[in-house]
C-alpha cells in the first residue's frame, strides 16, 4: 500500500513512531516515516528493536499536552530498562507551543522537532544517532506516503487565522496556509495507486483552502480536481472541519453534484448562542445555524451532518446550556463531539471572567454526550433497510468466527461506527454492496449481496 522505496539497500537504522492526538498529526507522523524509510532506515514496533524513538505530540488541550509528557517520560524509563541508549525526539505540536522552554524540562529527549521542522525529521534522526549529515535524493519529487489501509488522510492545509478564544493552534501551528493544489492532487494520485480507496481532506479550516493561492482557489475547486484523481479507481473524497461561514453556493453545488465527493458534512459549530459564539472569537447564532442546516439539507438531500458542542466556555449561564441543549437535540445530527471547555495557556479564553467549575462542566458535558448519542444511535438505525457500497477495512475475530469490517459513505473512518458483515468473502480495500439488516449503538450489520 503506497509504500516508499528506499534509497539505500542496507538499513541505516531503526526507529519507532509513537502518534498522539488528531488525523493531522497521524499524516504528519507518515510524512516522516516515508522519509526515514525513503532514506535506508527501518521501522519497527517495539521500543526494544529500535535506534530511536519519534514521539510526534498534541497539545491542543491541557491534558493532551500531559499525556504527551507522560508517554514521553514512561519511553523514557523503558529505554532507561534497556540494555541499549534508545535517543528519543519529540515532535509535533508539544515542541513548536512551549519551544525553548522544554530543552530544561525534559533531559530525557534528544532533540526537538516543531511541526514546521518535521520534513527536516532524517537529518535530526541521523544527527542523534552520530550518523552525520547527507543530501537526500527525492527523486521524481513526489509527496511521500506509507498509508497502510483503505482510507488516507490528506492534510490541504495547516495553521488557521481565526484565533477563537479557546483555541491554541495558532500558536502552535502558526498562520494559514493552503497547500498547492498540484501537490495535494499528486499525493491523491499516488495513494489511490498504493491501494486506497477513500480520500479524507483535513486541515484546521478546509473551508477557505485557496484564499491565499490567489483568485479562482476554492475548495470547491480542489474537491473537483481530487474526485477526478479517484475517479478511475471508484474512489470516494471526503472533507472535515468546515466552518459555517465556508459553506459557499459553489461548495454546496460541488457536494451535491460530483460523484465521488460524499455529501457528508462536518460543521463544528461549538456553540448556538450568539453571546458565548462572540466570546468564543466566532460569528453566528442559533437562527442563523438553524437555517444554514436547513439550507443544507434542502438542497443535498439525504445527506450527513457531523458537529462538535463545547460544555462550560467561560460566562455560560444556565439557559445558554439549555439552549445548546435544545438544539443539538433539535437539529438531530447523525454525529456529535462534545468537549468540556478546557482553560488553555496563552489563549483570551484562559483570561475570561466567569470560569465554571468543573463539575458544572462536567454535568453539562455528559448532558450534551446523552444527546448526542441519542441522536446518533437513531441515526445510525435509520440507515436499516439501505443497500450499499461498503469499503472493506479489515478482518475481525467475532461471535460466530471472522468478520469483515468496512464502512459506508455515512461513515467517517475511525470516528463513526462500522459495518460488521458475517458471512462472505473479500480482501481489504475490496468495495461491496451489502443489505443493512440491523444496528446497535453506531453500529451495523451488513448482509453482502452476491
């Protein structure tokens, strides 16, 4: 599956990667393993076969950050176990937030890598393994992957230039930018080549890829051009992270009308009260969401919608949790992600009057997951009663023996549910048609249609 030749045929090295947080940064972590395996080193799985460890991190939110700290510090003590020095190198979104500052902190780590470093990833790999430096031939140029499955990530562009309150990629990733769409079509190209069959576009703000590529640069137009890379391979492209404000006429069209491109939207709309979005840093309110969904689902018939609801932002009354609430129910969305606001360093949210206590918080979050999931549950149990195409994930150990798992179009991979189908034969990235016979929690059985 689209896996990188190596420019040498005696291994360098060995090294492992340890992702944590977001598909973002699972597509940056491939970038740099493409790049360690383009240059003769190897990857492994376990801490004790490798030369270095690469431990790419998050830190959108506190406890993120923590968790890439602990897991950090726990490599730390098995290679402290070890009977050889394993170098550790931490990259990602921990390094390129609190930069200088973690030299002191964090002995144990070898070297640093910020996020807009990581192509840089085989000199630092070479550098702490005393390897020293060398130019690396990337041959035809091509954007290198090691995707190893039916779905792909495809990052169309990083940083963002909202600055919500609450928010701290600015900070970490920096201002907008939009990928080249040559590239992005390339990189397309070459994994559909290596096996996939779903494309996923990602970026912090997909919505307006293009506003610094100059007139005629819309995602709209980057979706067009993508649905014709997968076109031949009877490939599906998917988008996240739309902003309300990115659902252009031109956007809503290409959705509806191009094929390949799935009429699944995700919108995080945070909040619905007009008061707590304009503290959050975001425009919009509650009538002027419940007409854009109305919009939406007039004019793509049947299709999904994907939000995400913050509990317990700074200065949330009662009834403004009430009223959030009250539409997530009301909108009846097929899937819903619900965050307690958490205090970030740094961000104008940390700094409000009128934090919540946690508890409140809490209770207001699990109010909002009871929603959601009983939305999502009806939703799901919905699509009984369809046939459809289903991409072949994978092979499962179930009740009754192995079953294949897949999903469907309404399925986001990872983030969604499944579909379990018990009898039949196909091979992972194989596309079937299935009856959908039954549900449970997100969950669906498939009957394969011979």
């Amino acid at each position: 599956m689209a896996n990188p030749s190596s420019s040498s045929t005696t291994a360098k090295g060995t090294f492992l990667v340890v992702t944590l947080g977001c598909a973002k940064n699972e597509v940056d972590s491939d970038r740099m393993r493409a790049l360690l395996v383009h240059d003769g080193f190897s990857e492994v799985d376990l801490v004790d076969d490798a030369d270095v460890i690469l431990i790419n991190t998050c830190s959108f939110l506190a406890s993120a950050t923590s968790e890439s700290i602990e897991t950090t510090l726990e490599l730390a003590e098995e290679v402290a176990r070890g009977v050889r020095t394993r170098p550790i190198i931490m990259c990602g979104c921990v390094p390129s937030r609190y930069g200088s500052e973690l030299a002191g902190e964090l002995p144990e780590v070898s070297a640093f890598v910020r996020a807009d470093e990581e192509d840089g990833i085989v000199d630092v790999v070479r550098q702490v393994l005393g390897l020293g430096s060398e130019p690396i031939a990337l041959g035809d140029g091509r954007v290198l992957r090691t995707v190893e499955g039916t779905s792909a990530y495809v990052k169309i562009s990083d940083g963002c230039d909202r600055f919500c309150s609450f928010c701290a990629i600015p900070y970490i990733r920096g201002r907008y930018y939009s990928r080249p769409a040559s590239e992005i079509c390339d990189e397309v190209h070459s994994l559909m080549e290596g096996g996939v069959r779903e494309i996923v576009l990602i970026g912090q703000d997909t919505g307006i890829w293009g506003c610094d590529l100059g007139e005629g640069n819309t995602l709209a137009k980057l979706l067009r051009l993508v649905a014709a890379e997968v076109r031949p391979y009877g490939g599906w492209v998917r988008v996240l992270y739309l902003q309300p404000e990115g659902m252009t006429d031109e956007l809503i069209e290409t959705i509806r009308d191009v094929d390949e491109v799935l009429p699944y939207i995700d919108i995080p709309i945070q909040h619905c009260s007009a008061r707590i979005l304009d503290r959050m840093g975001r425009s919009g309110s509650a009538d002027e969401l419940r007409a854009l969904f109305a919009r939406l689902r007039r004019e793509i018939p049947g299709m999904v919608l994907r939000t995400t609801g913050m509990a317990g932002f700074p200065g949330e009354t009662d009834e403004e949790a009430d009223e959030l609430a009250a539409f997530l129910a009301e909108q009846e969305f097929d899937y819903t992600s619900v965050f307690a606001y958490s205090a970030e360093e740094g961000t104008a949210a940390a700094e409000l009057d009128g934090q919540i206590d946690e508890d409140v918080k809490l209770e207001r979050t699990q109010r909002l997951m009871d929603i959601a999931e009983t939305m999502g549950f009806a939703a799901t149990a919905r699509h009984v009663g369809e046939r459809v195409k289903v991409i072949i994930d994978g092979v499962e150990e179930g009740e009754a023996g192995p079953e294949l798992i897949g999903h469907a179009w309404f399925q986001a991979p990872d983030s969604d549910g499944a579909i379990h189908i018990e009898e039949g034969e196909a091979s992972v990235g194989d596309i079937v048609t299935c009856d959908l016979v039954d549900s449970f929690c997100y969950e669906l059985i498939g009957e394969m249609v011979v």
